[in-house]
C-alpha cells in the first residue's frame, strides 16, 4: 500500500520542495537516466530497505514509494522493471536514478547516463496482467508538471541525498565485470523474503566475493539475483528471492548444471 508520511511526505533538497504523489495513478515521463553502485551497497533507502546494486530498483523524486516502473532506453530500445525504494536524483535534467544492475540491463552502465522513458504501472494493471506488453488499460498519465512543491523536510535524508555524486563512484561496466565490484554491505533487505538458492557458506568474505564474480562471468542471468548474508561466523552467497520453491529448485538445478556446484533452496521468513 501506499500510505502517507514516512518517504511519501514532502521533503527539501538542496533548497528544492518535493511533493511525492499519494496516489496509484499512471505516470509517464522522459528524461536523463543516472545509476549509483558500491559507495550506497548496503545502506539504508527512503523505503527503510538497504540498498542492493545488483537489485533491480530505482530512485524518483516524486512517485509514490512503492511504485512499479517501466524504463525503456531510447538509444537500445532495452527495457526493464523496477521497483522505486528510493529518492533522487537531484542532478539536472535526470528523472530517474537505476540500480547498478538495471544500468548494466540497459547498456547504460558504461556511459553513466542515458536518455530513458518511464511508464509507472499501477496496482490494477500488475493485477490484471496488463503491464504485459501488448495490454493497456484506460488511463490519463499524470506527468511530471502535476506534482505542486511544499516547504516541508524530510531531515537528515535530505543531508544524504544532496551529497550523492552526479555520476556514481562504481567502476563503469566497460572496465570491470559487474560482479567483481567489491561489495561494502550486506545485500539483505526487508523484502528479501521468498525461497533463495543458496550457492555457497564460507568463512571468508573474500571467498565469496571471489566465487560471485565466477558466476557473474558465466550465467549472467543471475547477476541481478544474486546477494551475500552475513550470517557470524559465515558469507552465504545466494540468488533470490523466487515467489516459490518449484521455482527455486529449477533455478538451483541450472546453477548446479552451468557451475558444477551443490545449490540448496533455503526460506526466508
């Protein structure tokens, strides 16, 4: 649900009022795309969950937190589905600013920027299937001129945000796989709850970093997915969450085929 207060009250950056929108409504906007890695790995977003750069979510300045995303590159034509947890970017022209991961999705990762569409989907259309290419439903957008300032601060997050860099500290994609970007915190939210592959415990944390960046170069596909729990005195390395244990297992299944490892499907609570 969207409720009142909390990331959805109005806030103030750097001199600049924001009035989040209370609404589930439709929302379409083009714009500047900017991407933040490592430096923000593991702390703590608007939403309250710790930011993960190898999860596919965003920052807005004014769209309801949660809100569900469509972000289409205008130069790939790539597009993708995030989940807004965050506030920004206060930076320009941009609109939106990605994951790591969503970025590297994109094919804007190297060049730290690129020129993006948003399409917000509601809750009636993810209910009824119709974010699915080739199924609208009648709406009219709010755009980005809809939205009035207010006077109102959002205190110490508002200290955080305004000393984001404009173009993100992480190591463009171009120089370093993404999964030897070294990690500074847990990857572990509230949202992390869901059946997990899990593909390694170790003692060391150098391990498991050493061991993500081997799956990161060999299956792809699971780069987004993957995250390290610290749990003392072990490094769990796992990829997550899936809506399902049938799920999990197939996926631990092709982790065991493509990596000769021994996956095992854990729940989290």
């Amino acid at each position: 649900p969207i409720r009142a207060g909390g990331p959805n009250k109005p806030y103030v950056v750097m001199g600049q009022s924001y009035e989040p929108l209370a609404a589930d409504v439709p929302w379409r906007e083009r714009g500047g795309a900017s991407w933040y890695g490592h430096k923000f790995h593991g702390r703590r977003t608007a939403s309250g969950e710790l930011y993960s750069m190898y999860g596919l979510t965003a920052a807005h300045k004014t769209l309801p937190i949660p809100s569900y995303v469509r972000v289409r590159s205008v130069r790939s034509g790539k597009e993708i589905i995030v989940r807004v947890n965050d506030r920004g970017p206060f930076h320009g022209s941009r609109v939106i600013d990605l994951s790591y991961a969503a970025a590297v999705k994109l094919d804007i990762a190297a060049s730290g920027t690129g020129e993006v569409e948003l399409s917000r989907l509601t809750f009636d259309e993810i209910r009824a299937g119709a974010w699915q290419r080739g199924t609208v439903l009648d709406a009219d957008p709010v755009t980005a001129s809809a939205v009035p300032p207010s006077d109102d601060t959002m205190g110490d997050f508002a200290t955080r945000v305004a000393t984001r860099p404009a173009v993100p500290s992480a190591p463009p994609a171009a120089a370093v796989p993404a999964a030897a970007v070294p990690l500074s915190g847990r990857a572990h939210t509230p949202a992390s709850k869901g059946f997990w592959v899990q593909l390694a415990t170790l003692g060391k944390r150098e391990g498991v970093d050493r061991l993500q960046q081997r799956i990161g170069q060999q299956v792809e596909a699971l780069l987004p997915m993957l995250a390290v729990f610290h749990e003392p005195p072990f490094f769990k390395l796992q990829a997550g969450p899936y809506t399902s244990r049938a799920e999990a297992q197939a996926a631990a299944a092709q982790a065991r085929r493509a990596l000769q490892l021994d996956p095992m499907v854990v729940e989290r609570r």
